[in-house]
C-alpha cells in the first residue's frame, strides 16, 4: 500500500505525509500542522498510526468546535482513503502520495488490493461466510439488525463505517453475539491465528479462527471507540463503549490482557434483554414468589441472595427492587459494579482505591435517609453487622454471600463473627439459587428414564417413563442447549429456626426444623424441571449436585 497524505482542499496550510509520527492540527506554533483558524483550538485534534492494523486514527482534543470527518462530528474515528477531514473552516483530503485528484479513485482502487495473503477476496469470503451461517441459523429469523457505536466518550463513532475486514468483522461479532446470547466474546492470538470463542449459557462455544490481521484490525477498532492507545500492546488496558444495536443500547466492558503470543480481548456484554425483568420473569414457584413479595412490601427486614459468582444472584435482587415503590421510598444500592441502570433508584460504586468499600458506603448510606438498601456483597465482619443492624432499625435490605445453599449462607455469617442473636432477629428469607441450561426445543431427544433415576427423581415425574437429553443442532451452535433458568431454594425463617440459631446453630438441628415446613432443595427444584422436560438430570446435577 502507498503511503498517504495529507492535502488541503480549502483553507491555507502545509501538505503532510502522514507516516509513524502523530500528526496534531490546531491553531498553536508546535502543531505539526498550523492553521490561522480561530475556529479551531490552539491543539485540535491528532492523526496516529496504527502499525498492526495498517490504519491512521483521527482524534479530537477536546475542541471548542469539534472535528469533523465527512461532515460527521467524532471524537475519534479511523480515516481511510478519500476521507475529508475538517478542523475549524480548514479541510484536508486522505489521499495517497503523488496522486492528482483526477487519478485520486484509481490509486484508491490500487491500495485495496490485499498485500497480505490473509487478505485475499477469498480468504475473506470464507470467515464472512462462516460468522454468516451461524447468525443465519440462529432463531429468530430476523433482518440484519443496524449497529451504531457510540464511543467511551458518549458519541456516536464512524468505527463500523464502510465494508472493509475490520469493520466487517467487528459488526459481525456483535450480530452473532447478540442472537446467541452470549455475556462475553473472547479474542485470544494463537500464532498465525486469532482464535474467537463465546461465552453462551455459561459455557465457553469455539466460533472460528480468524486470519492474525483480522484480528488486529478488530484489536484497532475497539481501541478506538475505548480512547485506549492503539500503540499499547503488553499491557494490561480496560475500556468500554456501548452500541445501538436493532434500536436498543447495549454496552460493552472491554478488557486486554498480555498473553503468550499478544494481547487477549474479551469482551463483557451488558444487554439488558438478555435478563428477566421482574420476579414474575424468574420461573418462581408459588409459596416462593408469596414470600419475597411479601418481604419486598415490609418497612425493615432482611431479604438474602446466595450462591456462586454468575447465578443471577444480582438479577434477582434488581427484580426484587423493582417490586417496590421507587417514588414513595428512597431506594439505594452499592454495587461492584454498577451493571445496570434502575430507575428512580441511586446507585453507588464501590472503589477500593479511593476508600468507598462496602462497609464504609453502608456507614454513609445510612445517613441519606434511606428506605430500602441494595448492598451488591456481604464480603466482610463490618458489612454483614452493618447491613443487620440496619435491618433491624427501621431498613429494608437487601443483599448476596457466596455460599452453596441457604443453610451455609446463616453458617457464612456466623464464621464472620457476627453475633447469632443478629443473624437470627434481622433476617426474613435467604434464597440460594443456580442457572441451569435450557434445552434446546429443536434438537433435545427423549430417554427412557433408567431405574436409578427413578428413584432420584420420584414423585417428580408424576408417571413419566422418559426425560430429555441434549444432542445439538445449528440453531443452538450445537451444544444441545439454548438459554438458562434459575433453579431455587428458599429458607423462610420461623420463630422456631431462630430459637436454634440462638441457641444450637448446627446443621442437624436446622434441617430437623427445616424439614418440618414448606422447603425445597436446589436439586429437587432442579428435578421438577427435567421431568418438565426443560433440562437435563446432568445438568442439574453439576450445579446444585446429586441432592
């Protein structure tokens, strides 16, 4: 590819090659380019190279007026080939070197022609291809759905502008991603490859291996709609950027990482349709809903989420947020982080490095006049004694432990060296929960249940003599499964559980009490659900075990 330059087509000023160095434009006498404009700032705006993508990369610096590429307003953008710049009422036209305007859309023509043997038409025919097929098979059928990148600064960016590879690629990632459901897209570089894989359903789903300049122009794009250095390449860098995707906003937590062979994209998916949103959306059973209803409609009390990083843990106490009056009552929540936005709620992040812990938000949370308190953990001695304090002086509160089931969840907060009495008078429900895949409807076969299931499964199966089992198919990128549901267990705690926490905090003395009452383990809600023919015994029993 020859190299470009630089040439003004209105205004006065000095025709550049652009090459390695960083071009900057403004009104101030150390600008590689000068311009009389007092329309433009003293330093308005810098063109970088991007030495893996082959790319240049303009950036506004902050400008009274703005930068302009084609008439659109951006805070960075990638430049190619015909592109008109404008920096106040100065316009500068990307051409290549030596080249009149008259042979200007030949040259053009000329440096698109692949230099790399990754970039043949064909090379490139087969990845597109490929990507194509999978958002093709996956349900629904719909149009191709329009993407809008809207950059870390909060504008809309001109990185998907035009059919090149790179834009290409990253448009399709997204589509795939956004049809399949996927929370995460890994980019990982493995020599002559970058090899790109999806997180769907909490499983990690192989996608394709994409030619290494591909996957650096992928790299080159992300970068910029992020404001991170392009040139940054083993070190650790974090960004994000949100996108309009089939008229809804999506954001996007991005984060790189050093590896063997380069960096390591992964991209975290924050789409708020891919969650429920309400409890009547979380597949609750009767008495269950009743309860957290109930406790969602008290002034004070406690209300427990537990279970392993990833169960929906969050998801479940924003639904139960959404049960309450937000306009009549003050609702706050401290979260690490702040994933989603609620509504008519103040939400708070938490920063270690600037001393705002948990412990230390609740303290000043609780002289903001709060009416009901999302606390995102429970980690530590102060913020458990805190939260329960708070639950019983006159606070709703909301909060999650890590812990296996509800009975280890109250044994969490005792080996926290929070006094029984507390645990036992602050807290109304703990609920454990877990996700387990949904089978997919079009490909799941049935079997017959063999003689050890059912006796596992029991009065489950209300006569049954087959459940499912996953097999795979297009329409599900063949893992046999296409989304998940919560499975649950809800401790309600009794005057008579309370007397044994205070007294004779065992397991055995917990579960004689328990087993008196309306109690359901994780697995034996999960073992309604095979018999439903919505999952696999299997599945349920990687993650709530074998009951």
């Amino acid at each position: 590819m020859s190299s470009l330059q630089l040439k003004p087509i209105r205004g006065e000023a000095e025709q550049v090659t652009l090459g390695s160095e960083s071009i900057t434009i403004g009104r101030h006498p150390d600008n590689t380019i000068c311009i009389r404009d007092e329309r433009a700032s003293r330093f308005h705006c810098v063109i970088e190279h991007d030495p893996a993508g082959g790319y240049y990369v303009v950036r506004d610096l902050g400008s009274r007026n703005g930068t302009k590429v084609n008439e659109i307003k951006i805070t960075s953008a990638p430049l190619s080939p015909g592109d008109v710049l404008r920096v106040g009422g100065h316009e500068f036209l990307l051409e290549p070197s030596g080249t009149t305007r008259s042979s200007f859309s030949e040259s053009v023509s000329d440096d698109a022609a692949p230099d790399h043997e990754d970039a043949s038409p064909s090379a490139s025919a087969a990845w597109v291809a490929e990507i194509l097929g999978m958002i093709d098979a996956l349900p629904p059928k719909l149009a191709a759905e329009s993407i809008q990148i809207i950059d870390a600064g909060g504008q809309p960016s001109q990185a998907l502008a035009g059919n090149s590879d790179g834009p290409n690629a990253v448009r399709l990632l997204l589509q795939l991603a956004s049809k399949a459901r996927a929370t995460d897209i890994h980019i990982e570089p493995k020599g002559e490859r970058h090899h790109v894989r999806l997180r769907v359903d909490g499983q990690m789903v192989a996608i394709i291996d994409l030619p290494v300049r591909v996957g650096e122009l992928i790299y080159g794009l992300i970068k910029t709609a992020c404001h991170i250095k392009i040139q940054a390449r083993d070190s650790v860098q974090e960004g994000h950027f949100s996108a309009v995707l089939g008229g809804r906003r999506v954001d996007f937590r991005i984060s790189f990482t050093p590896s063997v062979y380069g960096q390591k994209l992964v991209v975290r998916i924050l789409d708020t349709r891919a969650v429920p949103q309400s409890l009547n959306d979380l597949g609750l059973v009767g008495y269950m809903m009743d309860r957290i209803k109930r406790v969602c409609s008290q002034d004070h009390g406690l209300l427990l989420v537990c279970g392993p990083t990833g169960s929906g843990k969050t998801t479940t106490l924003y639904n139960a947020v959404r049960e309450i009056d937000r306009l009549g009552r003050n609702v706050v929540t401290i979260e690490d982080p702040v994933e989603y936005q609620l509504e008519g709620v103040t939400q708070i992040p938490v920063d270690d490095h600037k001393g705002n812990s948990f412990g230390g938000l609740l303290r000043s949370v609780l002289r903001q006049d709060p009416d009901v308190i999302l606390v995102g953990e429970i980690r530590d001695e102060e913020t458990a004694r805190t939260a329960m304090q708070a639950a019983m002086t006159g606070h709703l509160v909301f909060s999650t432990v890590h812990a296996k089931d509800t009975i280890a969840a109250v044994f969490r907060l005792l080996d926290l060296k929070v006094e029984p009495y507390l645990v036992a008078n602050s807290l109304d429900l703990v609920l454990a929960q877990r996700l387990v895949r949904h089978l997919c409807d079009h490909c799941k076969q049935p079997i017959r249940v063999a003689p050890g299931q059912a006796t596992r499964l029991g009065k489950h199966l209300q006569g049954k003599t087959s459940i499912y089992t996953a097999t795979g198919c297009t329409r599900c990128l063949k893992t046999g499964f296409r989304g998940r549901r919560a499975i649950f267990e809800l401790l309600d705690f009794t005057d008579e559980l309370r007397d044994v926490i205070l007294t004779e905090p065992t397991i055995a003395a917990m579960k004689k009490v328990i087993e008196g009452g309306l109690f359901t383990t994780l697995a034996q809600f999960g073992w309604r659900l095979v018999a439903d023919g919505v999952t696999t015994l299997d599945e349920v029993d990687q993650v709530a075990g074998q009951g």
